[in-house]
C-alpha cells in the first residue's frame, strides 16, 4: 500500500515536473521569439540610418506628422476625381483661422455655386481626424541607391490601423529621398495584394504625393496628390484617377 502511494506521489510530482517544464520552455521559447523579432527590426532600421548618416539625411524624415497635410496653415485645394462617366473639378480654401465648421470654404464643384448639400458632404470628409500612423521597423527596406536617388520602403504598424483604414496594412510606401538636396521628393503607397476600400475593391491602388519643405517651419507640405484605382464595383470594373493640388501655404 505504502509502495502504491509513493508510486502515485512520485507519477504526480513527474507530472508536474514534466508541467512546469513545458511551460517554463513555451517561455523559453517566447521570449527567444521576442529577442529574434527585436534584432530583426532593429537590424532593419539600422541599415536605413546607416544611408541616412551616409548622406546627411535627416532622420525626423521617418516621422509620419512630418508629412501630413499641416493643420496650422491656410492653403487653396483644387480637386478632380476622374472616371469612365465623369470628370469632376472642386475648388476651395482652408483657413484654419476660421471656426472648425466654417475653415473650408467651397468656392465652386464644376465652375458653378456648389449646394448647402455639397457642402456639407465635402466639408464632412474633409474634417475627418487624421489616424495616428506608425512605421513598422522590421518592415523597413532600402530599394533604391544611386547619384541622385535614395528609395525607402516600410509598412505600417497594423496595430496603430484602424478598421476604417484597414487596406493600408497590405501596402507597402516608397519615400523618394532627394540625395542634391536631402529632402523628401514624394512617398509613393502601393497595394501588395486586393484591398477594400469603402465599397470598392481595388486590384490597384496607387498613391502619390509630392512635397515640398517649409524651412521657416521645418515642414512637409503636400502640393499634388494623385490616386489611382482600378477597382471593381459589384463585378463591374470601376476605375478612378484623383488628383489634388494644393497651392499658396500661408501660415497662421
């Protein structure tokens, strides 16, 4: 009897030996995951500041507020959405200095007086809060090296994406890097593979923008954007070229 229980307490105890050794090595073995994961976005980023000491690149380039359209600034927009059926051309003015509903003004949609609808409807969309994006290290690549030209690419932290945003994790930016004048030309966005967008899904998506620096306010400013989709709409292909330019920044 004696014998039987000692054999029962020493299976038990192999068992729980047997336990704990299981989760210490699942540990063991998250926490290597984490160091390789660590080292390799580090490793990645590494090699990117390495180009940008190189050439006297800034680094705050690969700050993401650096290059969104300014907030503090007064501008004028001029947009055209072009499809199969259509072409239409949106003029207006943003003055931060305005109240919230009343800094964009719609001077005209297709040279005429636009409706208090229109309005209101562009109004909605452009006043939408900016997402807080973040870089992905590991995700950092240097595509392109030469005289005139350094190319960065990276994707973006899909934990920083929001659901409304959510076809940005499946593509990949471009910063074109000026080496003349070591400042950012253009961050060009590419789909890797379909992605949803609103009600469209875009077998294409490609996105410029074009900047130019501020040095008084140490600034990215945009001044042409232009997107274009081939997408399909309920199966019917449904491509669309937009084109944004924006022009005469003052800041208030």
């Amino acid at each position: 009897m004696k014998k039987t229980k000692l054999m029962a307490c020493t299976d038990s105890n192999t068992i729980k030996a047997n336990g704990e050794f299981e989760n210490y090595g699942i540990k063991m073995v998250t926490i290597f995951l984490l160091m390789m994961f660590t080292f390799t976005a580090s490793a990645q980023k590494s090699k990117v500041m390495d180009a940008f000491f190189k050439y006297g690149i800034d680094s705050s380039i690969l700050n993401l507020e650096k290059t969104k359209r300014p907030d503090n600034y007064a501008f004028n927009f001029k947009q055209t959405i072009i499809t199969s059926a259509s072409e239409v051309v949106t003029i207006a003015e943003f003055d931060p200095g305005n109240s919230k509903a009343g800094c964009w003004t719609v001077i005209s949609i297709d040279g005429k007086a636009p409706s208090k609808s229109a309005i209101n409807t562009f109004r909605k969309n452009q006043n939408k809060p900016s997402p807080i994006f973040q870089i992905d290290d590991a995700s950092y690549k240097i595509e392109k090296e030469t005289a005139d030209q350094l190319v960065v690419s990276y994707k973006l932290d899909p934990s920083k994406i929001t659901k409304d945003n959510g076809f940005i994790k499946d593509c990949r930016f471009y910063m074109v890097i000026n080496l003349k004048s070591k400042k950012l030309d253009q961050i060009q966005t590419l789909n890797e593979k379909p992605v949803k967008v609103t009600i469209l899904t875009a077998d294409k998506f490609d996105l410029v923008v074009k900047y130019k620096w501020d040095d008084q306010a140490k600034q990215y400013l945009p001044v042409n954007e232009k997107l274009h989709m081939e997408a399909k709409f309920i199966g019917q292909a449904t491509n669309i070229e937009t084109i944004t330019e924006y022009s005469n920044y003052i800041k208030k």
